[in-house]
C-alpha cells in the first residue's frame, strides 16, 4: 500500500491551532483512493473521518475554447502536478446546467409584432383627410374636385374674419379668446343657469358619416362665426357618430351664415342638411 500526503497551507495552519494530524491521501490497488481526515466536532472530540474515492474518466463534448484552456501549463505550488484538480487543494462544486429558453424567439417575435401594431396605429392617428369631401386622399387627387367646391370658398374672405379674430388683436397676440372677451360675451356672458345657454342661436347638422370627429364638426362650422358649443351625436359602444350634431353660436347671424352655406354642401360623401334646431328661431 501506497500513502501520499498532499498538504494545503490551510490545513497546516488548522493543524497548527488545533493539533490535528495532516490529511493522507492513500492510493489502493483497485484504483481507488482512501482520503483520511481528522476534525474536531461540537462535543470537542477529535474525529477521523475516511473517504473512499473512485475516479472515472468522463468523455464531453465541450467549447473548444474550455478544451485549450485546460491544456495550459500550471504554475506556482501546483506546477508538477498532474493535468486536472488536485483535491488535495481544490473543492469541486456542484454543475450548473444553463438551459436557453425555449420562447426567446417566440417572445422576441411578439415584440416585433407589438411594435408594428404601434407603428400602425401611429399612421392612422394621423391620416391625411380632403378638404373638399374629407376623405383619406390628398385634395388635389380628390375624385370629387369638379364637383364639390372647397369649404374655404363657400365661406368667402371675410367669413373667417370673424368676432374671435377681433378679440385677437385687442387681447394681444395670443391665439386663445376667453368666453367674457368674445363678441357678444356681454349680453350672454353675465347670464347664469341653463336658460341662458338655450337663448344661444343653435343649428342642427344632419346626415354626417360614421366617421365624422369633433374636430371635423369645429372645423366646418368655425369661420362662420364665434362658437359657443357643439355636440356630437356618437354611439356609446362604438364610439361612431349617429349622422347628426349641434352647434350653438354667440351671434345669431353667424347661425344664419353657416345655414345658408352649408344646407346642400356635400361632406364626407353625403350631402349635410343644415337647420335651425328650434324651429321658432
């Protein structure tokens, strides 16, 4: 029988402090080997504990860069020592596997597909509408351009210069108006409650498309006059206009302006049907 004693400098100052015998490493004849070590355990007693090893030789397919690595040269204390971990001075620890996941390429897929639903939806925010029949084409490939006259030429040069602007120039430069400084604010505007509103000269819209917005309502009806409010009749489920609305304005001449060029006016597609939304107006 063979013995060999490998010594860790840890273990020499452990045996130092406690008086504990080295560990031995003994080679047997069947290839295994015998690890002999002593310690001392919570009841203050000195215990030997022996081991018996077996080494087997593993074949792996690894990374060719681990493989090199594994060829290199050791140094210091460990260089005459054979190829591998020595156990004298190195612990082994447990193998950790790292599985990909499986749905990294389903998962990455699903983010390029949100982000083009983003994209999407970013160009229909902002569709280019005709300003002759509001469609989604530009005006001058507008296929209603002999027939429908623009909006702007219905309303005239001085339709747009309307009370709002002149509020403009006395309050300065800012685009914004409040309701006291519009024309005529100082009749209507000292009024309170809801009988005061329904004195406003409001007309009724009828035959707007589906796909009719706030926006497009203000827009057609602004350079007629100041507007005081406007509502737009819309589906409570899916959010589409029902074909008509209401405009209030501050002056009851703007009303009868937006009546007399609006009533026939095609928009949209369809032809708007422009009336008082009380007949006794």
């Amino acid at each position: 029988e063979f013995k060999m004693s490998n010594r860790d400098w840890a273990d020499d100052d452990l045996v130092e402090e406690q008086g504990l015998p080295p560990m031995e490493i003994v080679a047997n004849d069947d290839g295994t080997k015998t690890v002999i070590e002593y310690r001392v355990n919570e009841d203050g007693k000195t215990v030997k504990s022996t081991r018996r090893v077996q080494e087997r030789v593993v074949q792996e397919r690894v990374n060719h860069a681990v493989a090199e690595r594994k060829k290199w040269a050791k140094f210091g204390a460990e260089q005459n020592s054979a190829p591998g971990p020595n156990l004298a001075t190195t612990k082994i620890g447990e193998i950790v596997w790292l599985k990909l996941s499986q749905y990294a390429a389903q998962q990455k897929q699903q983010e390029q597909d949100a982000l083009e639903q983003e994209k999407k939806a970013a160009v229909k925010s902002s569709q280019i509408r005709c300003r002759r029949c509001r469609g989604l084409h530009y005006t001058v490939k507008c296929p209603y351009k002999d027939t429908l006259v623009p909006l702007e030429e219905i309303t005239g040069e001085g339709a747009a210069e309307g009370p709002a602007e002149n509020a403009n120039e006395k309050s300065g430069s800012s685009s914004y108006v409040p309701p006291h400084m519009r024309a005529g604010a100082s009749k209507l505007g000292t009024d309170a409650g809801r009988g005061a509103r329904d004195e406003l000269p409001t007309i009724r819209i009828s035959n707007l498309s589906e796909d009719t917005q706030d926006d497009d309502v203000r827009h057609l009806c602004h350079p007629f006059g100041a507007i005081s409010r406007f509502f737009v009749a819309k589906d409570r489920n899916t959010g589409q206009c029902k074909g008509f609305a209401f405009v209030s304005f501050y002056e009851k001449e703007s009303a009868e302006k937006a009546i007399a060029k609006l009533n026939g006016y095609g928009f949209d597609n369809l032809i708007l049907n422009v009336e008082w939304s009380n007949p006794s107006k």
